[in-house]
C-alpha cells in the first residue's frame, strides 16, 4: 500500500501504512503558519482490504469541533465525491472504508484543482460577455484573476451607470466548496436564456474574483497564503510583501467602485448555509439591514439548503474587525457586503447522506444567489 499527496492540493503525511488496520497520518500546516485542517491524498493497493487511517493529529487541528459529524470524502475518479464512515475519539480523525478500487482518493472537501481552475477560465472567455483581467501576480508567481461580465447589447444603458458587483472566493484556500459554488453563479449569469440573468446584465456590471488564493490551493493549505497570511484579516493594511492578492483585489475596487460585494467561503463547524452581515461597522444602517434581510429571505426562498437561523454571533454596533473583507468594504464603500458560508459537513436540515454538501449542491446555491441579488440590485447604494 502507498499513501501520496504530491499533487495540486495536496496534503498528508503518512506515518505508516504496513497494516490497513492501522494506516497513520498527520495533516501538514500551512507554510509558515499554526493552521491545519485540510487533507488530500491518494490511497493504492488496497483493494477490498478494510482499511482505517487515523490522522492522529487531529486534535489539534485548527477548528476540533469541525471534526463532530463530520464525514470525509472520497472518489475513485475525482470527479464523484461520496462520503465515508469517519469518526473522532481521543483526539484522532479515523476513516473507516473497504475501497472497491486499486486506487482512492481522500479528502477533507472535494477538492478544486488549479488545473480544473484553468480550465474554467478557459471556457468561460469564449463568451463575447467576459473579459479576463490579471490583476496583478502572487507570492508564487501566478496570476491572480479577475472576469469582468457585462453585456452591453442587452441594455442601452453605459458601463459607467450599471451598479458594480464584486463576487470573491477562495480567500481561504481549504474552503473548496467556494470554487463550485462559483462555477454555479457564473454559469448561470452567462446563461442567455435566463430571465433572472439577463436582467441583471441590464443593470449591473459583475467582477468576479474565482480564486483569490492561487498560492494556498496549489500548495494545499487550509486558510492561508504562500507565507502563511491569513488574508481575510489583511483588507485594512494590505502590503504587496505579505499579501499581494489582497492589494490587488483592493486597489481595483478603490479605482471602479462597489455597489454590493458577496465573499464566498466555507466554515469548518457549522451544518449550515448562511450569511455573515456587517452590522458591527460604524456606519451601518436601517437601510443596509432591509437590504440584508431581502437578500437572504429571497434566497431561502429559492434554494432550501440556505436557512437564516442559525450562523455566527453579530458583532455590536461599532466593534466589526475592520480587517476583515466584508466589513472593511461596507464601511469603505458605504453599500452592503455580504459573507456566504457554506458547510464542510451536510446540511443537518436538508441532508444528503450519501454526498453530504457537495460540488453538486454548491453549485447550485451558487446559481440561486443570481435570484437573491435580482431582489436588491436597484436598490443598491
């Protein structure tokens, strides 16, 4: 038996795999960084043999409660992802599974490749409504991209009156989920047969971000960049010596504007869809409230899989952590800004127990946020 993560995403260290009874692994940090939570590996040669791999690291890992419910993911093709038998006692993560092929992956999402990535682009420039722009390189030196969508033929109105929406994802580069729900939102928007598409091109100019962390995909981190930044805590002082992909992202938005921006992620604990609003900043109003509200009520209207109970505690008045991208943006640009998490584990009130949450589901929930944004699009700013 052989246990390998050298590939995009990676991320395992193997122990020992002698007995499939007793496979032991640790997760790798994050360069530079005390973060570790996702995994990605390759498991071969053990067809038809009943296999337990432990990460016994698990229990320091960066969020523990993540590892209650939750199930990991695996494929034989990296393109379906089921769930498998996963528990956690005394500090170590245990898989459980009898793998029907030579060769199985593992991992903590399904994965969302740089290759699939490049790929994604590829497709969707074709499209007379995309534009690409580089909007600068990364500590690595990838490109960190941005599609501009608009279409100017629909609507006699100029670029320069439509409202500015800004989509990001993949701030964290473990939370995979985002990608998907990307490819989803994207499809859709590009859709000319669409109703709820071709009026928002009518009105709004999107500028999409697909993955803001290029660095910490490729390398298989969980939250953090090729030296260890966290950037969802970097939107107040961004440096282009520690995190580049956040300038970048920044100084476009501070020379175009922003009318409404959604950041796109997954949380780690949490058997929920939900959204994180910016009620903490100085600035915040009944206006952005109503806006809020509108928003998420039309999005639990269409897709089931979104709730509005149950999500992260609300800062009070005044207290936001400015560094943070969705609060640094509401309070810079006056408008609403939104995080959307989505759930490593199943949703607990709309389960799927064979998928869990999955590629599948994000994508859709990707494609009703077009409904939910239709709702406030005139309305904003």
């Amino acid at each position: 038996m052989f246990i390998n993560s050298n590939f995009d995403g990676g991320n395992i260290r193997c122990l020992t795999c002698e007995n499939p009874a007793d496979i032991q692994l640790q997760i790798n940090k994050d360069h530079n960084s005390d973060f570790y939570q996702w995994f990605y590996f390759r498991l071969s040669g053990a067809q038809g043999k009943n296999c337990s791999l432990k990460i016994i690291n698990a229990a320091d890992a960066s969020y523990v409660e993540g590892w209650q419910g939750y199930q990991a993911v695996a494929s034989y093709d990296k393109v379906f992802w089921f769930r498998v038998d996963s528990s956690y006692r005394d500090g170590i993560f245990q898989i459980d599974h009898k793998p029907e092929f030579q060769s199985v992956y593992y991992a903590y999402f399904a994965p969302y490749s740089m290759e699939r990535y490049g790929d994604f682009i590829g497709n969707v420039i074709l499209d007379p409504k995309v534009q690409l722009d580089t909007l600068g390189k990364t500590l690595d030196g990838q490109d960190l991209d941005q599609l501009i969508i608009s279409n100017p033929a629909i609507s006699g109105r100029p670029d320069a009156d439509k409202k500015k929406i800004w989509i990001n994802a993949r701030q964290h580069p473990g939370e995979t989920m985002a990608s998907w729900w990307i490819e989803g939102f994207v499809k859709r928007l590009l859709d000319e047969n669409d109703s709820i598409s071709r009026a928002l091109l009518e009105q709004a100019i999107f500028y999409v971000v697909p993955n803001m962390n290029p660095d910490g995909s490729r390398r298989g981190h969980l939250r953090t960049n090729a030296l260890g930044v966290n950037l969802n805590r970097e939107w107040l002082t961004p440096t282009l010596e520690k995190s580049p992909e956040v300038y970048f992202v920044r100084q476009k938005m501070h020379k175009i504007g922003v009318d409404f921006c959604l950041d796109v992620h997954g949380d780690e604990a949490l058997p929920y869809n939900f959204i994180a609003g910016a009620q903490g900043i100085p600035s915040w109003n009944e206006q952005l409230a109503a806006l809020q509200d509108r928003f998420a009520k039309t999005l639990m209207q269409v897709n089931p899989d979104f709730q509005m109970e149950k999500g992260y505690p609300v800062s009070k008045p005044g207290q936001a952590n400015m560094t943070v991208c969705t609060n640094y943006i509401a309070e810079t640009f006056n408008c609403l800004a939104l995080t959307l998490e989505m759930p490593f584990k199943d949703t607990i009130e709309t389960p799927n127990p064979a998928q869990g949450w999955s590629p599948e589901r994000s994508a859709k929930l990707g494609a009703s946020c077009l409904d939910a944004v239709c709702q406030i699009v005139a309305d904003l700013r």
